[in-house]
C-alpha cells in the first residue's frame, strides 16, 4: 500500500499491515472539518500485524530545521500538542464512520472496535518527521514501513 504525503512516498508493507487509510483524506473527517472548526486528523490510521491500531502524523521539516525546532523541542507552538490534538479530533470522527458510514462500514467498525475493546491495549500514536525522528524508534518504524522522497 503506497501513499504520498508531505512530498513522501510510504509505502507500507501488506505482510505487516492489516490495513491502513489516508485518513486525513476520507469523506468523513472532511465532512466533520465542515462541521465543527478547527477538527484537525492524523494522516494516516492502520492496523498493524492485525492487533494494534496506529495513528500516523507525517512532518517533514527538511529546509525548516532551525525554525521548526523550537516546536519539536517543546518550548513555543509544541508540535507534541498539535499532534495530540490530532488524535483526538480523529477518535470520534472514526466512531461516527462507523456507525453512519454506507461505504467501507466494515473497514470503520474494525478500526473502532479497536477504540472499545478494553482486552485490546495495542493502540500506539506515532509521529513520522523526517529531520527529527529519533533513531531508535526510526529502525523500528523503517522496518513496518519504507518512506522515500
């Protein structure tokens, strides 16, 4: 599965994603920026090796390094904090695609059942910048998933 995003080519490995959706790009989370300003999405949300539930935020400060890095640093517009927000906004935007959605029904209750079941702890929030990204979790990621520009 390959998707652009941010002048980045992901592609993500089908031996090791159950499944994964441009997510700021769906119908549903366009209907709810309509509805109700500043509803913000993740770029991506996908199911890992079928058991964890992954919402993606795509940065890529390449030329921006020096006045983004406050931001990624934590001390003015924390890119943390615009990230959470994300999250948030995106949860019940894939609870109401699930119970209103005519198309991909299935696809959505899948992901929301990830929101509900209580048995099921594997829900990671991840950040993907291209400058920033720490190299222990960047060998991680880069095994799930290969990013090219």
């Amino acid at each position: 599965m390959t998707f652009d995003e941010e002048k980045l080519r992901f592609d993500f490995l089908e031996s090791k994603w159950a499944s994964v959706l441009p997510f700021d790009k769906t119908a549903f989370i366009k209907k709810a920026k309509d509805a109700i300003e500043p509803t913000k999405a993740v770029d991506f949300l996908g199911i890992f090796q079928a058991n964890t539930l992954i919402f993606i935020e795509v940065k890529d400060f390449r030329g921006h390094r020096i006045e983004t890095k406050p931001r990624v640093e934590g001390r003015e517009d924390p890119l943390w904090l615009e990230v959470s927000k994300k999250v948030r906004d995106s949860i019940p935007v894939i609870v109401g695609a699930a119970r209103n959605s005519s198309t991909d029904a299935n696809a959505w209750k899948t992901y929301s059942r990830f929101l509900h079941d209580e048995k099921r702890k594997s829900i990671l929030c991840c950040g993907w910048n291209k400058i920033f990204l720490q190299n222990t979790f960047k060998a991680k990621i880069e095994k799930w998933t290969s990013c090219t520009t």
